[in-house]
C-alpha cells in the first residue's frame, strides 16, 4: 500500500486507492498470482509506457519478498473478488525420515514419518484422497474454517469444485479449486485430510462435519488442528 501511495503521489493517503485484493493470506501463506484492484487519477494501459513506469516504480519500492507482475488498466465496473471465475489453492507436503530439508522450510510442510506413523508417501496420498474426494462439492465448510478477524460472520456453504491429492517430485500436493473460500479453509481441510489418514478420524465423522458443521464443533468433534500457513500456496 505504501508502494503504491508513492509511486501515484497520493500524498501518504491509501484511502484514495481503494485498494482490494482478490483473496487474504495468512502470514506465511504464499500468493503467486495474487491481484490487487485500485484507483488511479492517471490512466493505465497494458503495453503503455505509463503501466511500464509504474511497473518498475513499485518494483523498486516493495520488499524484495513482493514482486508485481503487470499493470493494467480495467473497466470501472470490476470487482476483483466478485469477478473472479475460479480460485486455486496448492498445499504442499513432504515426509522426512531424519530431518528437514531446510531449503524447503518455508515452502512446503515437512512431517516426521516416525511422528506420522506411515512409512511411504503413497500410503498418505491414498488415505488423503479418500477425505478429499468427500470434500468436493457443495457443502457447510462452518467446521472447516476459523472465524475472521474482522468479525463478519460470512455464509458457510461453499462448492469446491476440485479437492484431490498428487504426488510430487518432493511428496504430496493438495489442489483446491472453487470461487470462493473461508478464513482458512483449505488449511483446515488439509489438517482434517492429515487426521484421518493417520487414522484419528473416520470418513462418517468428516462427512457429519460436512453436514452441519456448527454442532460438529459444538459437540467438541474438531479435533485436528489447521495445517500451517508454509504450505499454502495460492496459484
């Protein structure tokens, strides 16, 4: 926000901008295709020598962590959150047998074998798949979610039109693919996908969960945790 208060002159006003982004991550959660609406007095076009100017002018003022891809001009009718035709979360995952890969630290999540009680990877992928593939579709995702910090209760039915788990070169992928998604929702599914694939819930618990989410937390049934925000990749 600062960036872009300096590189359009506002005068330190963000409120001018009126800058949204198309989804919230947590700290740690990682955004490669992140896109963030605001307003500009000065036109913007794609190609133009103005975007290019800008382009470079907030590439040069944000943390070397933040890149930005492009700028372009839309028309004033654009929302960027309800606009959005589809959403695509990765959760990546490894297991270790003696320690962590610290190159992978801070980009996938690493779990003992030991601790998790499988011995290869395709044995959690096949378990995984199963709550996975329950998961897809229209359901109340109230058990799978936290609420926001701002307070507003939002509706908890959701369609995840692509739950399912792959292996990788390094492990295990989880994709989520759908319009929209709750205060860490697909954490919480991949959290509910660890638990039973280590045998700590069954497939009727999470399809009760599914069901009506509010008493399966009320009855005091959640009992896994969110996975960690250093997976989580938004595509």
């Amino acid at each position: 926000m600062r960036a872009l208060c300096v590189s359009l002159n506002t005068g330190g006003d963000h409120k001018v901008l009126r800058m949204r982004a198309a989804s919230r991550t947590d700290a740690g959660v990682h955004a490669h295709g992140q896109v963030v609406e605001f307003y500009s007095s000065r036109e913007v076009l794609a190609g133009t020598a103005e975007a290019t100017r800008m382009l470079h002018s907030l590439n040069s003022l944000l943390p070397k962590t933040v890149r930005c891809a492009w700028v372009s001009g839309v028309p004033d009718s654009f929302h960027v959150i309800q606009d959005v035709s589809l959403k695509q979360y990765n959760y990546y995952l490894s297991f270790h047998s003696r320690c962590e890969d610290p190159f992978e630290r801070d980009t996938r999540h690493q779990i003992s074998r030991t601790k998790f009680g499988l011995a290869r990877s395709r044995e959690a992928l096949e378990r995984m798949s199963e709550a996975a593939k329950l998961m897809e579709g229209t359901h109340d995702f109230y058990a799978f979610s936290n609420k926001a910090n701002d307070g507003t209760e939002r509706d908890p039915v959701r369609t995840v039109e692509r739950c399912e788990c792959r292996l990788d070169s390094r492990g295990i992928v989880v994709v989520c693919r759908g319009k929209g998604f709750l205060y860490r929702q697909v954490r919480h599914m991949v959290g509910a996908m660890l638990w039973h694939a280590r045998g700590k819930i069954s497939l009727q618990d999470l399809e009760d969960a599914l069901r009506d989410g509010e008493s399966f937390v009320r009855e005091g049934r959640r009992r896994w945790q969110p996975a960690p925000a250093n997976g989580l990749h938004l595509m």
